[in-house]
C-alpha cells in the first residue's frame, strides 16, 4: 500500500486525518501505533521525532508528512478533492475554520485528558477552569456562526468540518454544549457524516481508554 497513515484510532487528530481520507476514498493503510510497546515508539519517533500523531507516508513518492491539516492539503491535491476549495477566497475562509477549530477548541480540549493523565497530586485546576472557559467562548462563536450554515465554511463539507468534528465530539465529553442549538444540531450533522461515523465506529473499542 503506498498510502500509511501512522496513528491510533483514538486519536481525535487521527479522527481528522481519516475524515479526509474517506471523505476522498483514499486506499490507505493504518499502521496501528501502540507508543506503549517500546519498539513501535522508537520506530515512530525515528520517522518524526516530535512523536505526535498522525503522520502519513506517501512511499510511492517518498513523501512523510505530520500534521493532519497538511496530510489534508496533500491528500486533498493528490486525489483531486474538494476538502479545500479551487476559489482562493473559499479557500482561505476553510484555512481559517480548520485553524480555528484545532487551536480555538481542539487544543483546549486536549487539556482536559493531559491533565488526567499526570501523576496523582500533579493536576492543574486553574489550567482546566481556564480551558474550559475558553471553550465556552468558542461554543458561543460557533453557535452563532452556525445559524445560517450546514457547515462550517458554508454549504460544503470541507477540511473545515474535518477539524471539527472530533474537536467538538470530544469537548462535549468535558464541557457540554448547554442551551446551544445551533452547535448540538452541527455535531448531529458531523456524526451523521458517513466519513466521520465510519471513523467513530473505529474508535469504539477503545473508547474505555479515555481518561476520565
């Protein structure tokens, strides 16, 4: 297979990752990373040494990329899509979305789960209160935003609504959504996406494994 997407099927980047990748019918390979075998771990950190998934080989054109919003752009290009729109203006409006959903909910989100996973006497309330405010402020943004649209750059799904899908399925597991329709029914629409149900329905044998 000349398409591998190292990564875990836990993983909400991954779950971003592989949005895109069935968005696009891409064949692929998952290589499982399981960073608890010490083997696996050195192989992984050897091929991206800042050691965070997922990463995808291209072998076919000896091609290793990180980061899930540039394994899209790549993916997106090679297999003609339409996850980032033709028009610079469309194009750009999705750049901002995917970004904003990774560093405006994504990344606080995150928090909760490194929290949990300190040793004991080692936690950081002020940093979870402060994560789950700002999370509350992107709740309001994108209730907002989404009153008069299907997705979040529009009428199409695109790399935009990749970003958000694990972003907001896992939030809503730590901060829930409240009295904010608009929000509750653009997540109903996500889980419902055959691309990103299909990547869900992965996830749930390991779902006992999220830290709570």
């Amino acid at each position: 297979m000349s398409l591998v997407l190292h990564g875990h099927p836990l993983s909400s980047y991954c779950h971003k990752a592989l949005t895109a990748l069935y968005e696009l019918d891409a064949p692929f390979e998952l290589a499982f990373l399981n960073l608890g075998d010490a083997q696996a771990r050195d192989a992984f950190y050897a091929l991206w040494p800042v050691g965070k998934m997922p990463v995808l080989e291209d072998k076919a054109a000896g091609v290793t990329l990180p980061e899930a919003s540039i394994i899209i752009e790549y993916l997106n290009d090679r297999f003609g899509g339409s996850l980032i729109p033709k028009d610079k203006d469309k194009a750009l409006e999705v750049r901002l979305q995917d970004r904003f959903f990774d560093l405006h909910v994504h990344q606080h989100m995150q928090v909760f789960a490194a929290v949990l996973l300190r040793p004991p006497g080692q936690g950081d309330p002020y940093g979870v209160a402060e994560a789950a405010a700002k999370l509350e402020v992107a709740y309001d943004m994108i209730d907002r935003r989404m009153a008069d649209r299907e997705w979040a750059a529009g009428d199409a799904f695109s790399m935009a609504d990749c970003a958000a899908a694990p972003a907001l399925f896992y939030a809503e597991g730590r901060v829930p959504f409240g009295q904010r329709p608009n929000l509750i029914a653009y997540l109903q629409r996500l889980k419902g996406r055959p691309s990103y149900a299909r990547a869900l329905k992965e996830a749930e044998p390991y779902f006992h494994l999220v830290p709570r």
